[in-house]
C-alpha cells in the first residue's frame, strides 16, 4: 500500500518516520523549507518517555500530479489549514481513500462535499510532539490511542490502516461514533488547551492554581452535558468517567496532577503553544454547538468567549 501523508507538522512526521521504519511505503507531502530540509537532512525522531531514536531519510514531495498513484492519503494538517489544502488534495486523482487525522468537529460533512467519489474518513491522532532544532521530540498518549472511525462500508481500508499502525508502533482503536468522539475531543482540548495558556502557557503554573483548573473542569463538564442532551454520545469512556461519573473534587484533584505530569506538560501544552489559530476556530465551534441545548454553559462560555475576543 503507498501511503501520502499529506501535512508534514509534527504529527504528520511522527506517523510518517515510525510508518517508514517499521517498513511500509510512505511519502510526506512537506513545502519550501520543510521540504528542503526533510529532503537534505531526513527526519531525526525521539521518543521522550522511552529513549527510541530513529533516524529516517522518508520520500518527500511538495506537488501534487495527476500521475503520482496513492492508495491513501492521511491528512494530519491543523484546523485552520484545512480548507485551503483541499484544492492541493483534489488533484491527487488517482487516490481513492483519505483518511482525516486532525481536530474538525463541524466540518465533516463539508468535506465529504469536497470529495463526493472518495472513500472518506476520520481519525485522530494518539501521540503528541513538539519540534527541537534537530528533531521531533513525542510521546504515545496512554490515555487516548489513535483512532479511527470505523466504516462498515470501507470496512477492507479501515482493518488495512489499523493493521499499518499497530504494526508501526501505535496502539490503534476502532471507534463507531467518530463524528460525536470529535465533538466530545474537541471540547475536551479546547478548554484544557486555553486554561493551560490563560496560564502564561504553563501546564504547571495551571495546576497550582486550583480555581483555574475548577473552572477549566466545570467547563468541559457543561460542554459534555449539553452534548448529551443533543443526543451526542460521551465518548471515550475514560472522559465521561473524569468529567461527569466522578465527584467534582476528584476531577479537580486529578487534572491538578495532570497538569503538572507527562498529560500536561509534553500531551497537551505543546499543542496548545502552537496551534492559537486552530484552537480560536475550535472555540467558535464548540460554543456553537453547545449554545444548541438548554444546558447552562456559564463556565465554558466566559473561559472560551474571553479567549476568542
């Protein structure tokens, strides 16, 4: 199977290197300098928790032709570059499948739009990374494996993809309620992602401050709950026990250890220093969505409404 990766950011070097080491014929679509420097230099990778090095010399291409043949695509751009790259994306004619491995809790449909003949799909990254001058630094995310929306109808490319990244060294799940998984996601970093930086970026300095990371709890508890009254299921598990099985105490207890552990410090600040743009698009459309219900959302709308102003 040839596999593009279409966004060479962190997430789409972290997949692209450990895709290519592990053996699988991979390509990253990169631009300008990214492009010249994957193309001199190669791809270093760091496991930050466990020590793994690779170093990968991984094809690299910065256009796209009607003869260049894929199997997939996997598109692992942030939100806020989305839209502009599906032109970029049409014209790779030849390839049938894509799969979407990024925050985008509004939009499938729109995409699916944009490619009526494709098989499209949904996922989303389990690892988290940030840039060094040298390499990119990451770590798995114990607590959230990569998942891929499972399809019935394409159900051959979707066991084909889980089989890539199991084999490549990512702990892979199925999930059948993608659209809400994304819904729920994105609610889920939008609030921890903008606490994090009301906090001068400082996933430590948020955990001391136990009010910040009460309303920062309260927050995502509203959002979760207006979601369930819209019939959206609270999916993973693991978030509707934290947010709405638990007492609020042990939430807050609990994300004032994260925050100032490997979840906060290496999972969820490094995304949130770089991706202002995204996380400004992700706020609008969370509030849209849970202004939808009936719920009161006093919490999540000051905490993101201050943040988009």
């Amino acid at each position: 199977m040839r596999i593009l990766i279409f966004g060479a950011g962190v997430i789409g070097k972290i997949y692209g290197a450990k895709l290519f080491h592990s053996g699988f014929d991979v390509t990253l679509f990169a631009r300008r300098t990214n492009f010249q420097k994957l193309t001199d230099n190669g791809l270093t990778l760091k496991n930050k928790l466990t020590g793994e090095k690779i170093h990968s010399k991984i094809p690299v291409i910065q256009y796209s032709s009607t003869s260049q043949n894929f199997d997939i695509i996997i598109v692992t751009v942030q939100l806020d570059q989305l839209l502009p790259s599906i032109p970029t994306i049409k014209e790779f004619k030849n390839c049938e499948n894509i799969l979407f491995m990024l925050n985008n809790p509004k939009e499938l449909k729109v995409i699916k739009v944009y490619f009526p003949t494709k098989n499209i799909l949904f996922g989303f990254p389990g690892v988290s990374g940030t840039k060094t001058e040298n390499s990119i630094e990451f770590i798995q995310i114990k607590q959230q494996n990569t998942t891929i929306g499972y399809d019935p109808n394409n159900s051959k490319i979707v066991e084909k993809i889980k089989y890539i990244f199991s084999k490549s060294g990512f702990p892979t799940v199925y999930e059948r309620r993608m659209t809400d998984w994304l819904i729920i996601h994105a609610i889920f970093i939008t609030c921890t992602s903008v606490s994090i930086l009301n906090e001068n970026s400082n996933s430590e300095q948020l955990s001391h401050n136990k009010k910040a990371v009460q309303k920062m709890v309260r927050s995502i508890k509203e959002g979760l709950k207006s979601c369930q009254e819209q019939n959206i299921t609270v999916v993973p598990k693991n978030i509707k026990t934290i947010f709405l099985t638990m007492p609020e105490w042990f939430s807050v207890f609990y994300w004032k250890r994260a925050m100032r552990g490997n979840i906060g410090k290496l999972g969820i600040e490094p995304h949130a220093k770089v991706a202002t743009d995204e996380l400004k698009i992700l706020a609008r459309q969370v509030l849209e969505i849970v202004q939808n219900s009936k719920v009161k959302t006093t919490n999540i709308n000051s905490l993101l409404q201050k943040f988009i102003e």
